[in-house]
C-alpha cells in the first residue's frame, strides 16, 4: 500500500482524542451504515487475514512527528557530554549538568517532534543529537497548541433517559488554538475513496458529543507529501498499537491500558469495552508482534472488535544507541 497524508482542520472542540484505532474503528462503522453489512464484513476479513485495506496513524500537529521513544544516554555519558560543553543554549553558553538536566527533562515530556528535525536525523536516531538541538534551537519546538478544559455532564438512566440523582461528572474537551492543523498518514491503496470516508466523518462529527457539535472538521490530500523511502532497519510507530499475542514485540516503546466504549448500537446495552494493553505512538521498534491486529473479547457482544492496525516510518538508530538502552 501506498503512504499518504493528509491535513486536517478542526471546525469544532472535541471530546475524543484523535487517534489511530478510535478512528478505524469510527471508519469501519459509517461503512456498514452507508453500505450495508456485507461491505463491513469484506474489510474485518480482510484485516483479520493480513491484507488490511488501509492504515492510520493518530493526528499530530502539522508539521511535527511523535517523538522518538529512544533509548536515553547512560549517566556518565550525559555528565561526560556536559563536561564537554556538548549541551549549549542558543546563545552558544554551555550549561551546568543542572542545567542540563533540567533541560533534558523538558525535552523528555515532549510528546513531538518537529518535522524538520525528524527528518535530518531519522537515518541516524540519538537522543543526545536530539537534545543538543533542542537546547540550541527551542524555538523549533513549538509550545503546545490545543487547549483543553473540563465539562459537566449528568449521567442519565439508560432505560428511562431521565438524569440519575447525584449523577455529575466531570469530562474534558479540547479546542484547536487558532488556524490549527493536524497531519494524518495512512497507508491504503484507494486514497480517494479512504478520504472520502473520512470527509463524511468530519462533516458527521468524530467521536463523544459529536451529537452536540463536537468533532468536526475539514480534511483534504497534502500535496507537498513524499513518502521516505521504505528501507530501514527500524520503524517509528504512528499509531495505537496491539495484538491478541505481543510476542515478537521488540524495541523501545510505553505502553497504556486503554478502555472505550462500542457504538451506539450499544447504548441501551453494555456500552463499554474490556481495557486492552496496548504500545502507545513514538515506538521505536525492530520487530512487530505478528498479525492480524484485530482483538477480540473485548466486549460481551462478540462481533465486536477493536482494530489496532500499525502505521510507521522507516527509521534508524545511531550506531552504537542500542547499547544504551
């Protein structure tokens, strides 16, 4: 399959993160609104027997990647860098090892990494090379660029629809800043009818609230996009990643417990799925676990699945950066 990417613009706040498998799965269930079950069950057989008809990777912000999840320096390593003025401000000022360690903290917390950056290094990944650009040049790591804030919502009795007494809570919704994109990749070998799809899920509303306005947004094909060329020994990981068996799993990553709910076919029902462990996004990786990401169990309905389908690009680390982890 092919590397596209697209560009995304929020129209709206949202109340779901936008990520890989999230929005898979949103795909999978306009499809079997739009063309009926049959079309459904042709693309479920078709990721459950390795032939995937498309990828996605969660969106990150226009022009940045997820950051790396390298192996990071050992500590004599790091003190003997900084010894060796190594870590400089943009002022050319070497730091103090405080200094630099309070630097190199910020830098880990960095969820992205520019574009730019991305690609002078991929070929060569270090996180030392990393962090002495980002101490000479931080203005290339723009400051985060959504807002979010917290919503009261009432929980209502699913039977009747009437609000429980004492049912408050508390949810989070997000909010683009001004003008702001998102960069999406997917592999697929139909890119005009994959962004279709996803131009009726922006124009319908993507994830919770979309009822309520949340959701929306603009998306269309990047033209400026190359894809890189596909030969490399490691792979940066775009996407939600998981598997009914994890073994074969190799490299540097994090993983979470993710939890969520069916569609709303299941609102009168058990709305919500089993948690599944899964490797969040910035995995460096030299080995996937086996195929076909598609989970099962994960609901007391079994037809339902979750799609973990992995997108990366190619990359490399350093010589010698395998040792450090």
């Amino acid at each position: 399959m092919a590397l596209h990417r697209f560009i995304l613009r929020p129209l709206s706040a949202w109340g779901t993160p936008l990520r890989s498998d999230t929005l898979t799965g949103l795909l999978l269930y306009r499809l079997a609104e739009d063309e009926g079950e049959d079309a459904l069950k042709a693309e479920l057989d078709a990721f459950e027997n390795g032939h995937a008809p498309f990828a996605l990777s969660s969106a990150m912000p226009e022009g940045t990647v997820f950051a790396p999840k390298l192996p990071p320096a050992r500590r004599e390593t790091f003190a003997r860098l900084t010894a060796e003025g190594r870590f400089c401000t943009k002022e050319n000022q070497p730091l103090s090892l405080f200094e630099a360690l309070t630097q190199y903290k910020k830098f880990r917390k960095n969820r992205f990494l520019p574009l730019d950056v991305w690609e002078r290094h991929s070929m060569a990944l270090s996180a030392a090379e990393l962090f002495t650009e980002f101490c000479q040049k931080p203005d290339l790591w723009p400051a985060t660029r959504t807002v979010s804030r917290q919503e009261m919502h009432v929980t209502l009795n699913r039977s009747s629809g009437a609000a429980l007494e004492g049912g408050l809570f508390v949810s989070r919704a997000f909010w683009a800043k001004t003008d702001m994109r998102f960069h999406l990749y997917a592999e697929t070998q139909d890119s005009p009818r994959l962004l279709a799809r996803l131009k009726r899920i922006g124009q319908i509303g993507y994830g919770r609230d979309s009822s309520t306005g949340k959701g929306v947004f603009e998306i269309e094909e990047d033209p400026a996009f190359q894809a890189p060329a596909a030969d490399a020994p490691h792979k940066l990981l775009l996407s939600v990643l998981s598997s009914g068996d994890l073994h074969g799993l190799q490299g540097w990553y994090a993983t979470e417990v993710k939890t969520g709910k069916a569609g709303p076919a299941e609102s009168r029902g058990n709305p919500f799925k089993s948690p599944f462990l899964c490797v969040q996004e910035g995995a460096v990786l030299t080995s996937l676990p086996a195929g076909p990401y598609v989970l099962h169990g994960i609901h007391s309905n079994p037809a339902i699945v979750q799609i973990t389908q992995p997108l990366t690009l190619p990359c490399k680390l350093a010589e010698g950066e395998e040792s450090h982890a």
